[in-house]
C-alpha cells in the first residue's frame, strides 16, 4: 500500500519534479581523481559518482530544472550521448528513490 503524506495547512499539492533538491544530511567525500561518493547517514547507503554526477549534484539546489542540468551537462563535456536527456532523468530519479534527492512541496490552492 502507498504511504500516506500530509502537508499542514495545503489539502492539495504537488511535488516540482522537474527541480531536484540534493538532501541536506548527505555527506560528499572526494574520492580518487573526479569522483566522489555520497552517503545518505538516513538509509546507511553511499553511491560513487564521476564528474558528470558531480557537476548535476550541484545543481541539484532547488532552482535549477532538469533541463538547466541538461544543459550544464551538453556545455561541460564533449561527445555526450544521444541518450543525455535520459539518462540525466534516470539519474535524479535513481537518486531520489534512495533519498539523495527530494523535491519542493507546492501547495495548489
């Protein structure tokens, strides 16, 4: 069964899905060369990701959209695949499963 969520005080409301939020409680170590590894202190859980997944962590703020990261993502390295557009959608919603990543709560009134 799904699970229940309430917002005080809005009875109708979405997330902006298109906005990725990076959790605050995760911690960022630098690891060897351009990567780096999050680890979520919530869920016990770390990922390693390489530089392509360093540049979308930071914009992963809130006020950037996907396709602002997109966009950072074609701007910032060469020879970027046809399949970018994916795989940076699956990337922040594999984020977002595993709680790396939320997303802003709107109330629709």
């Amino acid at each position: 069964m799904g699970e229940s969520v309430t917002v005080s005080g809005c009875e109708n409301f979405a997330l902006c899905l298109d906005r990725p939020i990076a959790n605050p409680v995760v911690a960022v170590k630098e690891g060897n060369g351009d990567w780096v590894v999050l680890f979520n202190p919530d869920t016990a859980d770390a990922v390693g990701i390489n530089a392509v997944g360093v540049l979308m962590w930071g914009l992963m703020d809130g006020r950037h959209t996907l396709e602002d990261i997109l966009r950072a993502v074609k701007g910032a390295f060469a020879d970027v695949p046809g399949s970018v557009a994916e795989d940076v959608t699956l990337f922040v919603e594999d984020l977002a499963a595993r709680g790396f990543v939320g997303y802003e709560v709107v109330c629709q009134r």
